[in-house]
C-alpha cells in the first residue's frame, strides 16, 4: 500500500452538508476509540499487510483537531509505531480553524504532521452561519499565522461555492480573502447536496435556495480563472498548486493506487480489493478487541472495473491519463480497450490527444461526469 487514510469521526458541530461518518464529540470514547485505532493497525500487520511501502499517511474525519492536545499526541505516537514517518513523502491532516489552536499545531509539527488542509468553506459571515460552521471569517488568517510561527509551510484551505443563496459577489470575494493569504494549495468544490443531511431535509421542504446549474457553473469558472491569475495551476479539476505543493495523498487516489483506510467508516483499497469498516464507532471498536478486522464490506476488482476506475479517476487530473502507464498496468492499450469512446469524445471536444496522453479539454472540465460516465459498463 502507498497511502493510508484515518478516521478521526468525532466534531464539536456537524456542518449542513455533512454526510461522512461522524459523531458529536461529547460523551464519545474518544481515548478508546484511538486505541482501537492501533489495535486494528496491529491487526493489519499479524496479517502479514506491510506499511513499508507508505508513501503518505492522512488524518480525516470527521474532525482530527476536535481531538485535546494529549489525544492527538497518542494518535501519532501510535502511528509511528507502525509508519516510518520521518521517510514520508506527505502527512496532513485535516483541520477546522476554530480547533487549530497553537499548543494542537505544535503537537502536530512535533508528531511529524507536515500538511494542513483546513476548512474554511468561505469567507463570509452570513453563509458561514447558514452552512453550519463555527469559525469565523476572521480565524482563518490567525491560525495561518500562528501555524507560520511553529513551522509550517504547507498549507491549503477548501472552499465551496454553489452555497444557498451564495451571490457571485460573495464568492469573488472569498476567492480575494483566500488568495490574500498566500498559501500554495487551494481546493475550490461545489455543493453536493447529500442524503442524511440537514440540507438534504431542507431541499426535500422546498427551504434551499441553491444557485442554479448556471450560476454554478459561472462560479467554477471564476475559481479556474483566479486561481490562474495567482498562479496556482489547476491540476485536478477542483484543486490548484503552486510546483511542488500538489497533495501526493489525494494523486494516489486518483492515480488509482493503493492505500490503507483506517478507522471506523473509513474505505481502502489494498491487493486488489476495496473495502469500508464498520461505521458504528462502538461495533468498529468491538471488533477490533476481539482482535478481527472491523470489515463491513469487501469487493475484489475485476480488471474491467480496474480500467473504468483508472479513466474515471485518471481524468480527473489535469495531465490526463497516459496511455504508456495504462498499458503496463493492464496489458492493452488505450485504443484497444475505449478506442471508439475516446474517439468520440475527442470529436465532441471533450477530451484531447496530447502525446502519450488523453485528457480533458476545458470544455470537458465543465463536464466531467458526462464524460466520466462513458467509461462505465
């Protein structure tokens, strides 16, 4: 496995649009719950499943820095019983700005974390309220700042757009708060509104005043456009760099690579087979006292499936899939295996031959799921 994803699934406060595995904090068994964090690591291991090769490790959630600063120092410490953190290519965490405070960012620097990927979502007040966050627009800038002082250099903060009732105003003048601090990743994404959220109950009411497809897709290029000017190139189709600061965990998954997901609710895909854990935190738990791996669902990949998922995810990324990889991995050629699809798509200016690479053209970007969607049988 190249990577490993861990599930932190506790918050102080459960955004609108929040659909991941999660949990209030208060009354939770946190301190067991990171725990059992090690005991399945150590599962994995009596397997005979090797961390050798991990290239990046990623804390998510949920909230990693809802946890006190005593519980995330036992989190890494327990992590790097297992991961040889100091020969990482990349280890982030996520973070909300209203947690980060400066004792958890020095706990963070010191247990080998080198990445922050914080939610700020936006920059105005009002839609701050409205989409359920804590922070506000002012906590974003300090702790940038205070993360500065303890060393950190590698930074991004998410964005949304397509928020209810967001005006194109509001989001141009997030885009100028963001670029104003001078990071070197960004992650601008539009609104999905999911299942078993509270804006999914409110959308079902007629109470959610979305933007419109339009609208929507204005703002996505008012993202593409900024962040260009600021010279952060676009390199996924919602995520922007600098040289150098493009998130190597994130490329895993959409090189298609392997990776260890930890944690209750949490996915991986390791020797062929994808996986989810049990979510419910106290049957996740269960399962690894009785020393078994807290498995919910497992789905070896065909090689069919294998090729769709390297389109589809390959896609994503700015310089496309590259028709050499594609061949060493399964053995036929682009051509051989979507010749006809590719074809057209090319002919629908969607997609476009550039060497040994096939990838979106900007008409595409705008529609990736169409697009996306043609490679699935």
């Amino acid at each position: 496995m190249r990577g490993m994803y861990i599930h932190i699934p506790f918050c102080h406060q459960i955004c609108h649009y929040c659909d991941f595995n999660k949990v209030f904090f208060k009354n939770q068994p946190v301190d067991e719950y990171i725990e059992s964090i090690g005991q399945e690591l150590a599962i994995m291991k009596a397997e005979g499943l090797s961390f050798a090769e991990v290239e990046t490790v990623f804390l998510g959630g949920g909230t990693p820095t809802s946890l006190s600063e005593k519980q995330l120092d036992r989190l890494l410490a327990i992590i790097h019983e297992y991961v040889d953190v100091a020969s990482l290519k990349e280890f982030s965490t996520e973070a909300n700005p209203d947690e980060l405070t400066y004792g958890k960012l020095r706990v963070l620097k010191s247990g080998g974390v080198q990445r922050l990927s914080i939610g700020v979502q936006s920059f105005d007040e009002a839609l701050l309220k409205k989409i359920g966050r804590t922070h506000n627009a002012a906590d974003p800038a300090r702790v940038i700042d205070e993360a500065r002082q303890v060393g950190f250099t590698n930074m991004s903060i998410d964005l949304i757009y397509g928020l209810p009732g967001q005006t194109r105003e509001q989001w141009q003048y997030t885009l100028e708060k963001a670029t104003e601090l001078e990071l070197p990743h960004y992650s601008g994404y539009s609104l999905i509104v999911e299942p078993k959220t509270v804006f999914y109950n409110l959308m079902n009411k007629g109470k959610l005043p979305l933007p419109g497809e339009d609208m929507e897709a204005e703002m996505f290029s008012m993202l593409m456009e900024h962040m260009e000017r600021h010279g952060r190139q676009r390199y996924e189709i919602s995520n922007f760099a600098l040289p150098g600061y493009e998130s190597v965990h994130n490329l895993l998954y959409w090189e298609n690579a392997t990776y260890a997901g930890v944690g209750a609710g949490a996915h991986g895909y390791i020797e062929g087979v994808r996986y989810s854990n049990i979510g419910p935190i106290k049957k996740y738990m269960a399962e690894t006292d009785a020393g078994k791996r807290p498995l919910q669902q497992t789905h070896t990949v065909t090689k069919v499936e294998a090729m769709e998922e390297e389109m589809f995810l390959g896609l994503r990324k700015a310089d496309g899939v590259s028709n050499s990889a594609f061949h060493k991995k399964f053995g036929q050629s682009l051509d051989e295996t979507y010749g006809q699809i590719l074809r057209s798509l090319i002919q629908n200016d969607l997609l476009e031959q550039c060497g040994d690479r096939v990838k979106l053209t900007r008409t595409g970007v705008f529609r990736g799921n169409e697009v996306f969607q043609q490679f699935l049988q």
